[in-house]
C-alpha cells in the first residue's frame, strides 16, 4: 500500500508564497507520474501541476508562471512552489501519485494525500 502525506498550507497575504511539499511511502516500485490538484469550495477538483518520470511538467493555465512544480524520485517526493498567490487559489490542494507498487506481486497504484488547505486573503 503506497500513502501520500502532504505538508506546507496556510494562510498568506494576496502576492505572497507557500510552498507544499508530498512525500509517497510503502511498497514503491516506480511512480510514473506525480501531481497536485485542487479543490475550491463548491467546485470540482482540478489539475493545478504535474510531472512524469522525465520531469517535464505541465501546468494549468491559471498558474503559469507562478508555480513550480518538481519532484525527487530518489526520495519520491513532490514539492509546488507557489508565488504570486491569489484569492482564487484558496483551495484544499491535493497530491497524486501513479505508479507500481512492490511486496512481491507488482500491481499498480492511484495514490492521493489527505490534503492541505490553502488560504489566500488579506
């Protein structure tokens, strides 16, 4: 079983940075690709940022050029760098993993974190 857990919300100022951090455990093959979406209240969860194995990242359009994604798979880890911050990026942001996992029978695996608010208001 792979888990997810997810770090670095709060609240900032309008303009101002955070930066959240992913770190996957347990029986980790590979991880092909890995993610952060969000979810405002009331609306459906979208893709913010990811990155595959070759770490070419793709971002949604309200957030280039703001935000950063990377990603250590020696430590499998993922990080968003988040600069510029809006009151519309207000969100609980969530972490994905895709990958295989390991323990003897390899299978593959849909992994998601707990979550992470952020808060974006003066």
């Amino acid at each position: 079983q792979v888990q997810l857990v997810e770090s670095g919300g709060g609240l900032v100022q309008p303009g101002g940075s955070l930066r959240l951090s992913c770190a996957a455990s347990g029986s980790i093959f590979s991880i092909n690709a890995m993610g952060w979406y969000r979810q405002a209240s009331g609306k459906q969860r979208e893709l913010v940022a990811g990155i595959g194995s070759g770490e070419i990242p793709n971002y949604a359009d309200s957030v280039k050029g703001r935000f950063t994604i990377s990603r250590d798979n020696a430590k499998n880890t993922v990080s968003l760098q988040m600069n510029s911050l809006k009151p519309e990026d207000t969100a609980v942001y969530y972490c994905n993993a895709i990958g295989v996992a390991g323990g003897g029978r390899l299978s593959t695996f849909d992994a998601w974190g707990q979550g992470t608010l952020v808060t974006v208001s003066s």
